[in-house]
C-alpha cells in the first residue's frame, strides 16, 4: 500500500471515528431524566424542511455563490426516534442532519470541518459554515445577507473561535453554536430556539 493510500484509509477511520463519536454525543444529550407524566414537556422544535430538502437547499447555497462543492448523502443511521444522516461535501466536510422519525423534519444539523492548512481548505469551511445558514434561511441570499453570515460567524472581525473557544449567535430563532477544537476541527451545531 503506497503512502497516498495509507493517508486516504486513515482519513477515512478518523471521519467514522468522529461519526461514531458524534452519534454518541447526541445519544447522551438527547437521554435525560423521564419527565413525569403529570408535566407536559416543552413542545419540540423543528425546522420547516426534510433532510432532503436541506440537502437540495445546501447545494443551491453553494451553486448561489458559485462553489463547485455539493453535499452527498452517504449514510443513514437508525437511533429509534430519529434517523441520523451523514452528508459529505469534501474530503475536509461533512454533516450530520438529524430528522424526527414521526415527522419527518430536521431538528438539529452539525457541520464539522476540518481544514488540512492549505488557504483552500480554509475557504471551503467558510463557504461550507455560510451555506449552512444559507440552507436553512434562504438559499438565494442577497450579498449583503451573506455577509451578515460572515459577521455573525466571527470572520471579519476576529472573534472567529479559537481552540477550545465557542462562540454563540441567534439569527431568526435559530441558535448556532460554532466551536474550534484542535482534535476535532470546526464545529457548527444548529437547532431552532
């Protein structure tokens, strides 16, 4: 096996690592103490659209500003309530789309990136973390809508997460939550609030 193959294997294991990992983590947030029958839970929110269409509206994020990159389904895992969907966008890209069994709709998305410190690779994750808000606001945004994306992300005025940082907006009742960690890349965890 030549050194190119040996490096593409090994990318492939640390991306179902962290696949694996991540499945693990959304498994302990989402158990929890039972909630007695007597005290209705808080209504759950979701977004407005299936992981296909959030998939079809990624891409025509990316096509809006002109990136050759698109998102590709690649697996679905079956957790019960919910179905895990993990996407690629490239090699340093992915997403994994949570949607509700029973409805069918997405309530959480997690973009995780991971730069190779080449200048491409580090404008792929700030177009991919731009198409993420895009998809699920509006995927024909205006220009200066996108660059309120970059503001909000912390791009223009250096408060972008440092490792082990995190840095938390909401736009349009949507929380975002962007991470850096040194292991594990740029993280950008979104629900509805």
């Amino acid at each position: 096996m030549d050194l190119k193959q040996r490096l593409s294997t090994k990318e492939s294991c640390g991306m179902l690592a962290l696949v694996v990992f991540l499945l693990i983590v959304i498994a302990y947030f989402q158990s929890g103490p039972s909630t007695p029958k007597h005290v209705s839970a808080p209504a759950k929110k979701y977004f407005n659209f299936t992981s296909a269409q959030y998939i079809k509206r990624f891409n025509e994020s990316l096509a809006a500003i002109e990136q050759p990159m698109r998102m590709r389904k690649k697996k679905e895992t079956d957790t019960g309530e919910n179905k895990i969907i993990q996407v690629t966008i490239n090699k340093n890209l992915t997403m994994l789309i949570q949607e509700r069994k029973d409805n069918g709709l997405v309530d959480y998305l997690t973009f995780i990136g991971t730069g190779d410190g080449t200048l491409n690779s580090g404008v792929d994750l700030l177009f991919g973390l731009a198409c993420v808000v895009m998809a699920v606001e509006n995927p024909q945004m205006t220009r200066d809508e996108r660059g309120d994306i970059i503001r909000d992300l912390g791009a223009t005025d250096k408060k972008f997460p440092n490792a082990g940082e995190e840095r938390t907006f909401v736009r349009k009742g949507v929380e975002y939550k962007l991470s850096k960690s040194k292991e594990l890349g740029i993280w950008l965890l979104v629900h509805p609030i």
